[in-house]
C-alpha cells in the first residue's frame, strides 16, 4: 500500500486543543459559553424534550449550577455515571475512570424517557 506525500495534502492536520489551551480566559469564559448554549438548547427543546451534558468531576459541580439556572433546579432529572476507561495495571495513583451526564428536562412533569429505561423505574 502506498500513501501519498506530505506535500500533497490540501489541508493543515486539525489540532485538538485542551481545557486550558480553548478557554484561555479560564472558567469564566467556559461556563458563559456553556451558559449560552444551554439556553439556546432550552429554547429548541419541545415541552417533552430533555438535555444530557458530559462533563468530568472537574466541573461537573459548576456546570450543574448553570444547568440549574437555565432549567430550574426542579427540572433536574440525573446525574448518571459511566466508565470511560478501566485502571490501568501497575498504575501507582488512581486515575480517573468515569464521567458524568447531567440530565435535566425542559419540564420534568412531561419529559419524557427512553423506552430503554423503563426497567430502571423511569416513567415512559
């Protein structure tokens, strides 16, 4: 198999940039920017619709107070936790191994669930 030069890419390699390197201006700015989408989201949500937000534990905790503000606290459905990765073998410290999806709904009285959650004690 043979693969073309480097001289004949059309593009630049997109670079994948951290926390750190994107939000510059720091928290701030992540959560005003987190902040307007999530209100943008609200207003595109039906009545029956919900949201779900990956976040680390780094900020989870701030990001479901602006969740909070847009939504309404009672309009709080889950935090679900999953395993993103396992331990690795010989690691000296733990690592971490999970993230987390904030769910919240545009009206919790009439969100509705995926028919997948119906075993778990969620209303359809």
């Amino acid at each position: 198999m043979s693969h073309n030069d480097d001289e004949d890419m059309t593009r630049e390699p997109e670079m994948v940039k951290a926390y750190r390197d994107t939000w510059e201006l720091g928290l701030h700015s992540y959560l005003t920017y987190m902040r307007d989408r999530l209100l943008l989201a609200r207003e595109l949500l039906s009545p029956t619709g919900s949201v779900f937000v990956q976040i680390s534990d780094e900020n989870v905790h701030h990001v479901r107070e602006v969740m909070d503000e847009v939504f309404g606290e009672e309009n709080f459905l889950s935090l679900i936790t999953f395993q993103k990765k396992t331990m690795p073998l010989g690691s000296e410290y733990f690592e971490q191994v999970s993230d987390y999806l904030l769910w919240y709904g545009r009206n919790k009285e009439t969100t509705k669930t995926p028919d997948s959650l119906s075993g778990y004690g969620c209303r359809g």
